[in-house]
C-alpha cells in the first residue's frame, strides 16, 4: 500500500513537471529571450496557466495527423520537440532564467527566518488565503473521488482516445468502449490531460491523481490571478480582499469540491480580459500571442471561451486608438494565430463532424455532398 502511494507521488511529479512546468519554462524562455517578456509575478502566473495545455495541444495534433501509433511514440514525440527546443534556446539560458526568477519572485521565501513568521505573514496576507485553499484541497484531493458529470465524461473520453490514440470527427460522438453518446460541444483540452498521464502511466497502476489536480491547482491559480492583477493595477487591500472572498464562495467551493472542469475555463478567460487590458495600455508585440494562446488554448477547454470572444473584440475595438487598419491587421493574425492554438478543432467540427453548435444540417461537407447530388439529378 505504501509502495504504491510513493509510486503514485513519484508518477504525479513525473507528470507535473512533464506537462505542466517544462512547457512553461521553454514557453518563458522563448518570450524572454526573442520578445523581452519581463520577469514579474503575473507573468510567471500567467505562462504557468498556459503552459499546462501545451502538451495537450500538440498531442491533439498528433492524433489527428498521425492516428493508431503506439503509445510510447507520442511521448517520444514531445520528448524529442522539447529536446530540440531547449537546444536551440540553450540549456545554459533556462538555467540561468530558472535562476533569475527565483532570484527575483522568491528571493523573501529563501531570506526568511522562522521567527519572523508573524510579521511575515501581517505583511504578506494573500499567504494565509493560500494556506487555508491548500488545507482545503489537500484535504479533498485525498478523500474524494470524480464526480461531476462533466469530469468523469472527460475522464471516459481521455481514456477511449488513450486506447485508440486517435482523434475522428463525424456527425456523432460515441464512445464503444463506455457505450456513452457524447453531446458536448467542446475541445478535446481537458480530456489531454488525462489522456498524458494515461500514456506515462508509469507504475500501470492506471492513477488519476494529476486528473484531479488540474480544477484544484487552478482554483488556486484564480485565486492568485485575481490578487496580482489587482494588487499591480489597483491596490494590495483589493486585491487581498478580492481573492479571499473566493474563498467564501459557493459556487467556487462547489466547483472545487466536484473536481468541476470549468475552474480552468474561468481562469483562462480571465487571463485573456487582462491580456485585452495590455493589449489597450501597452503595445507590446508579445501580448497579442499571449491573447491569442489563452483564448484558442481556452477554447480547447470549454467552447464559451470561443463563444464570448466576439464581444471581447467589438469591446475590443470600441477602446483601442489606433488606426482602423491597424485594428483589421491584429485580428487577421489573431484568427490566424487562435486556429494553430486550439480553435482549428471547432473548424474541423464544422467541416467533418457534427456541426458544432450549428448542428449536423450545417456540416460543410454534407452540403457539398447536396449539391453535388442536386446537380446530377439536374444532369
């Protein structure tokens, strides 16, 4: 039992730093080294929510293009993409910026003393919240098992595609090895996760600790989100009081408490209002990728992150003071940008599958096929 136990742990680390602290870092390293990214509390954030969907993204790729190859194949896929990336930004260079931002966000965690615990913590309030959310999941991630609807679809999802390890689109969606009939209308973002650690399943014990983790740790990451925003852009007191009262929220509890898929969902669409915010206070050329990234990385998640984004861009466009052309330039790369990073699964929904929320009577190709039909009967 024990032995187990520290398996499990030792493939959940595997898993957590495969999956979610590995892209980040290469994804930070990238816009720090080409873009100078700065090295602040937010950004860190910001990357480390990104991050955790990239492994996702390119194995949805990967299923799609090359379907039915063994498991190993896909991991040594994203080995071999990480080994190349990491080389040509320099192994030196992300040790260095490993470095650098520990230097600069936890240089008051590596100075403190136990002694000092009372003044730190009347200084640094946010870490009491934090302690009392981690009491809470902790608590929770070793008790409960999935629930939810949502979740234990995805986690039947994930595992169908991890025996298949393959991505079809048609006009229905049904599982034959469950025998469920899936009716969602999203991406296949969420399902990756478990889906990965389906494939690295060290220990074969078939774990579904990192499963769990992803609504807990983001939870956490909302909580965090909301405080630094705030605290950078308004005030500390607003930003403490604001993140807290997160905490007294049921429906926040709910989500957390049900292992709900749409903590990510929210947590992304907040990321990507803020990166609007940038997008409208500063021309930074690498806030647009960044927008662009969490809304099609979002939209991956759950479709209302797709769904709500032509609001996002008339307000968009409503605040900017720029010139028109400029304006119709940035969307034209931002479309382009947010098919590569998710919403391309929507377009093939429309073209292949069941329509998407436009439903099977809109499929492209069924009414290419009418057409077709109503010719040659004319003929």
């Amino acid at each position: 039992m024990i032995v187990e136990i520290i398996l499990n742990i030792i493939e959940f680390m595997i898993v957590l730093i495969f999956n979610s602290i590995l892209p980040s870092l290469i994804l930070f390293g990238f816009l720090n080294k080409y873009f100078e990214f700065p090295i602040t509390s937010l950004n860190v954030l910001s990357i480390l929510i990104i991050g955790q969907l990239i492994n996702g993204l390119i194995l949805f790729y990967c299923f799609f293009l090359l379907p039915g190859l063994y498991s190993f194949i896909y991991i040594l896929i994203l080995t071999c993409i990480y080994f190349l990336l990491i080389s040509f930004l320099k192994f030196k260079f992300i040790v260095m910026l490993v470095l650098e931002i520990n230097g600069k966000l936890f240089k008051e965690f590596t100075n403190f003393k136990i002694h000092e615990f009372y003044n730190y913590l009347k200084i640094n309030k946010i870490v009491i919240v934090i302690i009392l959310y981690l009491i809470f999941s902790v608590t929770l991630f070793s008790f409960r098992g999935l629930s939810n609807h949502d979740t234990l679809v995805y986690a039947l999802t994930a595992n169908a595609i991890s025996e298949s390890t393959t991505i079809e689109y048609s006009s229905y969606k049904y599982l034959d090895l469950y025998g469920i009939l899936k009716a969602d209308k999203h991406g296949y973002g969420y399902p990756m996760f478990k889906v990965i650690e389906n494939l690295l399943n060290i220990n074969n014990s078939n774990s579904d600790f990192y499963y769990r983790f992803i609504p807990l740790v983001n939870g956490g990451y909302l909580i965090l989100l909301v405080y630094l925003f705030l605290k950078e852009k308004v005030n500390e007191i607003v930003a403490l009081y604001s993140s807290a009262l997160l905490l007294f929220s049921g429906s926040f509890i709910f989500l957390i408490a049900t292992y709900g898929s749409s903590s990510i969902s929210y947590v992304l669409f907040l990321l990507s209002n803020i990166y609007i915010y940038e997008l409208l206070t500063k021309k930074k050329s690498y806030n647009l990728l960044l927008f662009s990234m969490t809304v099609g990385l979002g939209a991956t998640v759950h479709s209302i992150n797709l769904i709500i984004l032509p609001v996002q861009i008339i307000l968009y466009l409503l605040l900017v003071k720029q010139n028109i052309f400029k304006s119709m330039e940035q969307i034209l790369i931002f479309t382009i940008l947010i098919q590569i990073f998710g919403v391309s699964n929507y377009l093939f929904e429309i073209i292949w599958g069941d329509g998407w929320i436009f439903g099977a009577k809109f499929n492209f190709l069924t009414k290419v096929e009418r057409i077709l039909d109503l010719i040659l009967k004319m003929l």
